[in-house]
C-alpha cells in the first residue's frame, strides 16, 4: 500500500464523515423548525400543550429551548394560555422558565386579564404573587383586570385584585371606574355577588 493510496481513502473518508455531519446538522435544524411550525390559528406546539393543560409536552418542548413567548396570530403566548385556563402548574413553570408576565396580546390583554375574564382564581393569585401589573388597561375598552372581575360578578377575584393594591381610581374609555361599574350591573341585576362586591370596594347605591 502506498501513501498515495492512504490519502485518496482519507480523503474519501473524510468527505463522507463531512457529509455525515451536514446531514445531521441539517435533521436537528428540520426538528427544531417542527418545534416551531404553528397551525392555522398562528399557534406553536408549546402554545397548543399549555392551552391544553398537557405539562408533560410543555416540559419536553421547553427541553429543546423553544421559544417561550411566541405568541399566535393574536400574540397570546403559552403562558398568557395557560393562565386563561387555569392550567397552575403550567403558568408557574413557563414564569420559571423566563415568561414574560405582562406580555400584552394584540388587543392589550394581559395573563392577568385572561385569568380575571375566565374566573380563574388560582392563577391570578400566582400572577399577583409573582409581580403581574394589576392596572395595565387594554386597548379596546381600556377594561382592567379588577374591572372584569366586577363585571363577571367574581367577589373573590375583585378582592384578591383589591388586597394586592389595585387602582380603583381608574376610568375605562367610557368614564367608568370600578365602582361605576358595580353600582350600574347592581341597578340592572341585583345579587348577592354584587351587593358583595359593592361593599368590597366600598360603595353604595
């Protein structure tokens, strides 16, 4: 055997182990982009898993480092999802794992908004606990978080909102605070949810 002969096999060699690692590069890359393929409404598969409240996806998606706050074609993102459906568990791992907590979908909302019009107490309670903004007003009807509390007639939610320092000075588009607010839904519909409420936040019709 001669050495020419050993550097053309080397060669050969070589440029088949190139080959091996283009392709392999090119198959982790293809994988990654699955990751991050989104279906019809613009969401991604770790969107779809905390919307669905599947923890055991969202944990090996976040293993293959997708991108936390991709946000569909609205920009609700995993974790403004998971908050929206009571998904606990979910919520607290995406904020683990660097969610943005005040995130604004298109519309303005935020986690906390979307744990406050689906009555989602436990979660709202963790967003509180973790330094969510209570006042940010969305921009469709400038409603905030304590104010679609008061409009789901949910006591528990408006004090839970109030009892962390939210403003109750703030009007909506309309001129409304959130007294304004309670004392219009109590002449329209008197409860016992709102009378509760009402004295919550301290008014009278």
């Amino acid at each position: 055997m001669t050495l020419a002969w050993f550097e053309r096999w080397a060669g050969v060699l070589g440029g088949a182990a190139a080959v091996l690692v283009l392709a392999g590069l090119w198959l982790f890359f293809q994988e990654r982009e699955d990751y991050e393929q989104r279906d019809l409404r613009g969401r991604t598969q770790l969107i779809v898993a905390a919307e669905e409240g599947d923890l055991e996806r969202v944990e090996y998606l976040l293993e293959q480092n997708v991108r936390v706050d991709a946000g569909d074609d609205c920009q609700w993102t995993a974790m403004m999802r998971a908050a929206a459906g009571g998904h606990s568990d979910i919520l607290v791992r995406l904020l683990d794992q660097g969610a943005d907590i005040n995130h604004r979908e298109k519309s303005g909302y935020t986690a906390l908004m979307g744990a406050a019009v689906n009555n989602r107490l436990e979660t709202a309670q963790i967003l509180v606990e973790r330094g969510a903004d209570l006042d940010i007003q969305e921009t469709e009807s400038g409603q905030t978080a304590l104010m679609w509390g008061v409009r789901n007639r949910n006591p528990d939610m408006v004090r839970l909102l109030l009892s962390a320092g939210a403003d109750t000075s703030l009007t909506n588009r309309q001129g409304q605070s959130v007294r304004d607010l309670a004392l219009q839904a109590s002449a329209g519909e008197p409860s016992a949810r709102l009378e509760e409420i009402r004295e919550v936040l301290g008014c009278q019709p």
